[in-house]
C-alpha cells in the first residue's frame, strides 16, 4: 500500500496514524492547528514509550511474525502500523512541545562499568535530528537521561529564519539509541514555509512546488526502516537462525508461537569472526512506513510529486532507483531470497525513472539534481521531484552497491523494496523529463514568485534548474574561515569486544571538542576503518571537496560504480558518509546557540559503542578564544 500523495499541503490535519503506502489515507501530522493548540505559534504531541505486540510481514517464511517491540504511542495511534510513530508538521517560528512518557519496565542495575558497553535499554532521550535549535536545558539536549516511569516536555523553539525542509526525531540516549530506533522508534518532522523570495533574503522552497494554481504539489513521504528482530532459542538465548550447506546462516526465523524482539546487541554489527553483517544475514527486508514489499497507489503518470525521503534506518545502504517493470511479467508472490532477485533481473528492466533532488538534509540546493540513483545512506533525507512518463507499474529497488559505498562495509545486492502502480494521465507519455520538470517549475514561478523576482527565477530554472533563491544558508567563501578542526573515525579490531574510536578514544564526555560561537571553520573527515556516515547537531555543514585516495575531488562528477559523492559540491547537510582513505572537507558556521552536544557516527550501535564525541560551543572571550559560561561566573 502507497501513503497519501494527494493531501492539499496548506490545509491542517488532526493527527492521525501515518498508514504507510495507501494513497486513500492521509499523512499523519501535527500542526499547531491540528493538535491540541495553545495558540496560533505552538503544537504538542504526547508520546507514550511502551512495549507493543503486533506483526511484520516476512517475506521469506509467506507469513507475518509475531513481534513485541519499544515503540511510542499517540493519541490516534494506528494499531496497523505501530513502528513508524507520528509525523510533526511545524512551521518556522513556531514552538513544538513534545510530552514525552517512558512507560517501559524497570531495569535495575543497567548502569556498566564502561559506559561504550550498550546498556539501559528501558532509558531513553530525544533527538531532533537536523533541526537549528538549542542543545540544551529541555531543548534538543541528548545528554539527558529518562529514566522508566519518568515524564519529560521537550520544547523546541523553531526561530523564524529556521529553513523549511525535511527533519526527523529519535532515541538518542548513548548506550540504547540502535536498539531503540531499530524498534522502529523514529518519526518524521516536517517543517513547512511560506516565504517568499525577496531582495535580500531567499525564500522557502515550498512557495515554488507548486501547480500554477497555487496549490502544493503532491507529496509523498518514504520513512526506511531497517527492524532487526529476532526469535531466540528458549534454552540457548541464541537467535534461531536457517543456514546453508555451506553453514552459513541465510536468514533468521522465527516459528509458530515465537516472539520476535530486540533485546541484544548481537542482532547489529557483525557476530565474532563473522564476515558477513548481521542485517545481511538475518535476511529482514528494509521497510517503508512500516510495510514490507508494499504496493504504492494514488500515482498518475505526467503529475508531479515531492517524495520526502527519509533513511530512519539503523542497516543497510539504500540506493533507491525506479525502474519501469516489464509488461506482462510473472507474478512475485511467493517469492523471496535469491527467487525474488532473480524476478527482479528478468522483470525490472525497463528505462529508470530520474529523479530531481532539490534539498538534502532538510535544506533546499542551489541547483536540482538529477539522478539515477539515490544513495540514502544512515540518517539522509532527500527532497526529490518524481514524475512518472507513462501508465504502467514500476519497480522500487535498492540498487547494489559496492563495498566502499555502504556501512556494512561488505559489497550490497539489489533488493526490490516495493512496486508503484501509475495510472493513465490526461496527456500523452513524456519523452524527456527534465525539460517537463522545468517547464512546470516556470510555469509556477510565473504565478507564485514576486514580480520583483519573478524574471531572476525564472531564468535560473531555465539555466539547469538553478534554484538559487531557495537556498537557506549562504556558501562559506575562502576568506571567511577562522580555523579549522580535523576528525577521524577509527574501529580497533584487535581488541574484544572492538573498540570505536573517533579521534583515537572511545567516547569520553570529558573530553569535549571546544569551539567558539561565531567561528566559521573547515572540517576534515577521515575513516580509518571502514565507512561511516559523519552526524554533527546543531549546526549543518557545506561539503567543500572530498578527494579519493589517488587525490582526486570527486565530489563533482562522483565515482565509476558509485554514484554518491556526485554534486555534492557546494551541498549543504547535516549527515554525509565519509569512506575508508577519502579525505571529506566541509564547512560550518557556530551561530546563535552555544553549550554541549554531540556528534557521532550515524551507524547507531557504533555510537552506542563509543564512536561519538562530545561538542562544547562557548561564549567568546574577546581574545580568540572562548569561555565555558557553565563554569564561569
């Protein structure tokens, strides 16, 4: 089933379960209109953290398992769908309130000796992920710890330049984050915006998708889940697995009766020795919006839609491309594992669908994208402009990938995710998208965009897409640089359990990394091991090159077999995959908020296990440095 892509953006909902591929049901959100209101500038969601039973389709036993996970509830909470929690829709300068209530178990003496060893599993926080707001007190402040039984308002005030764009929320406490988010504890958050481009000041995107009529253009959101449960032996406590005649496990099972849970560390990563990534082996299917393999409906061949596409995953490397499936193809159910692979490579062998990616991470670009492929990887978020040529079904597919692209550092095959069904449009198919694309943008300039800029965007579309007037943040020019920060990712195998390190330390909240609010520097982002995708809060980044190993910058026309680095130049993000012997240079402003948070690897259970860094942004001193106000008087 296919999410709603026909809501009318402008008009509020009341909250309602998000039911994930069904374009007859409508996008969970909460407005400040649509959620118990205080006034016209705040919204409250009440989030409940409890164990829930419920059912996840496998695909390789034909049947639904049986599961008991942590998840969050709400007021109008879906029993269908309860994994993927609700959808927030704000605005900027809006204050968002979030109640939160851990109801799971007590779990006494959870506290380690080593605080990198996962523990605590019942704790929790909350992270706003992407957004540009205070670290602290209740703010987006991921050094709280939340007890069971404790209840918690988190208060986000969005300021009023905050820009428009795709953010998501999640577990954040160290220690319990993979094991919790893997739970399927992660929603969107959507903030919307309405302004205009005017001299001096870019305006949002959303005042250019849309229609010549005003109205939005249709929009569908993609939440990716990787949901890593597992049935365990009653005597053993191991996980029951299937293997092959060589002995090696193909897939985790779970039989009539069994209970599929997350309450181990050994369901992430790699087992001892192994070298296959347990995601891989366990031969769970990436989800969206909760469904396993779902058919997407409501989709008219020559309409525009805005797909937000969010990896709230903890596994896999998605590489999503649309390909048109082949007419008259042989029926897939049934099928699983190498068959249903084997069905993709005979069926899925149509034209690829481009794809239009106009914000990443939230934040608008100076310039569409066109893709084949789009490379989502731990924690990405991807606007994209989908429209599809002609009626017929196409495939939904996580491409392969190679080795150095993905986090399970182990070279990925193709997965069908889904299939989109495309009705007839009222026009004939269209032979070349992007002149199409470009045409509908102009023709919605020409009616939305200003008169004093309407002819200043209206050539940029024309000139390639250019999107110039949306973009939030200013580029970060040579001479505006005060300093510089280096940052390595490393995993120390030699030792068991392994050890992750950024900057050669496991995570030590003592050693904070001090920077000074009002600087603007250049980041280098190395990985001694591995690929990791780099996550810093607060304040987003601009990529500025990123060289291969033979030196080359690649983050122009990207790489042979991997796609991902390509137009990443000039790019604004707040989460970006740095590979294995790369060297990965982004910029960054230290504006507006000062005190303590995180950055960290976004392949969560390597943060659980000490790949994070505290980060203490201090008050000047008028003397280039800066003073810790916290411990200052």
């Amino acid at each position: 089933m296919a999410q709603d892509a026909e809501r009318d953006l402008d008009q509020p909902v009341q909250a309602r379960m998000l039911r994930s591929a069904d374009a007859s049901k409508p996008l969970l959100s909460l407005t400040a209109q649509g959620a118990r209101p205080l006034d016209t500038h705040e919204a409250r969601l009440d989030l409940r953290i409890a164990y829930t039973r419920s059912k996840i389709w496998n695909p390789e036993s034909q049947r639904y398992d049986e599961v008991n996970l942590r998840s969050y509830h709400s007021p109008g909470t879906d029993p269908d769908v309860p994994f993927v929690a609700p959808t927030i829709v704000t605005s900027p300068g809006e204050t968002v309130r979030i109640r939160l209530d851990n109801d799971l178990p007590e779990q006494p003496d959870c506290k380690p000796k080593n605080i990198n060893v996962p523990h605590c599993f019942n704790s929790t926080n909350l992270h706003s992920h992407g957004l540009w707001v205070s670290p602290t007190g209740n703010s987006d402040n991921v050094l709280l710890t939340l007890r069971p039984g404790v209840t918690f308002e988190y208060e986000y005030n969005l300021p009023a330049d905050h820009p428009a764009g795709t953010y998501w929320y999640h577990p954040h406490l160290h220690g319990s984050t993979a094991l919790q988010v893997s739970s399927g504890m992660a929603g969107a958050l959507l903030v919307r915006g309405n302004r205009l481009p005017a001299a001096g000041r870019t305006g949002d995107l959303d005042t250019l998708l849309r229609d010549p009529d005003g109205s939005a253009l249709p929009e569908r959101l993609l939440l990716f889940q990787q949901v890593a449960y597992a049935c365990r032996d009653k005597a053993t406590g191991k996980i029951k697995v299937r293997k092959n005649d060589a002995g090696q496990t193909v897939a985790w099972v779970c039989d009539e009766g069994d209970l599929g849970e997350i309450e181990g560390y050994d369901q992430f990563g790699f087992e001892p020795g192994a070298t296959i990534d347990t995601w891989v082996q366990s031969g769970r299917h990436t989800s969206i919006n909760g469904d396993v393999l779902p058919t997407f409906t409501g989709l008219v061949a020559g309409r525009i839609e805005r797909w937000r596409l969010l990896h709230a995953g903890v596994r896999d490397t998605i590489n999503l491309q649309l390909r048109e499936l082949r007419p008259n193809h042989a029926s897939m159910e049934g099928l699983s594992g190498a068959a249903l692979d084997n069905w993709v490579a005979r069926n899925c062998t149509g034209p690829v669908v481009t794809q239009f990616e106009v914000a990443a991470d939230g934040l608008s670009h100076a310039r569409a994208i066109a893709k084949a492929e789009n490379v989502l990887q731990p924690g990405y978020r991807s606007d994209a402009l989908v429209v599809f040529p002609k009626a017929g079904q196409y495939c939904v597919i996580d491409a392969a990938a190679p080795a150095s692209a993905s986090i399970t550092n182990a070279a990925e095959d193709r997965q069908l995710l889904g299939v989109a069904t495309v009705a007839a449009g009222s026009g004939a198919p269209i032979a070349q998208l992007q002149p199409y694309v470009t045409d509908r943008l102009v023709a919605a300039a020409e009616t939305q965009m200003p008169a004093d800029q309407r002819a200043g965007i209206v050539a940029a579309l024309r000139d390639g897409l250019r999107l110039d007037a949306f973009v939030p943040h200013p580029d970060i020019a040579d001479g505006e640089l005060t300093g510089k920060q280096t940052l390595e990712f490393d995993i120390d195998t030699d030792q068991i359990p392994n050890v992750y390190k950024v900057d050669g330390h496991p995570y030590d909240p003592s050693r904070p990394r001090d920077l000074v609010l009002g600087d603007i520097e250049e980041w280098e982002l190395t990985s001694a091991r591995g690929g990791h995708p780099f996550h810093i809060h607060v304040n987003p980044f601009q990529v500025s090159r990123i060289l291969d190993p033979q030196g080359k910058d690649v983050s122009v026309s990207g790489e042979k077999n991997d796609p991902q680095y390509a137009d990443t130049k000039g790019v604004w993000k707040d989460t970006l995959f740095v590979k294995k012997g790369y060297r990965v240079f982004v910029r960054t402003r230290y504006q507006r908020y000062i005190g303590e948070y995180v950055l960290h690897c976004h392949i969560l259970e390597h943060e659980d296990q000490g790949m994070m860094q505290n980060v203490r942004v201090l008050v000047p001193d008028g003397k280039g440095g800066g003073i810790d106000s916290s411990r200052h008087h």
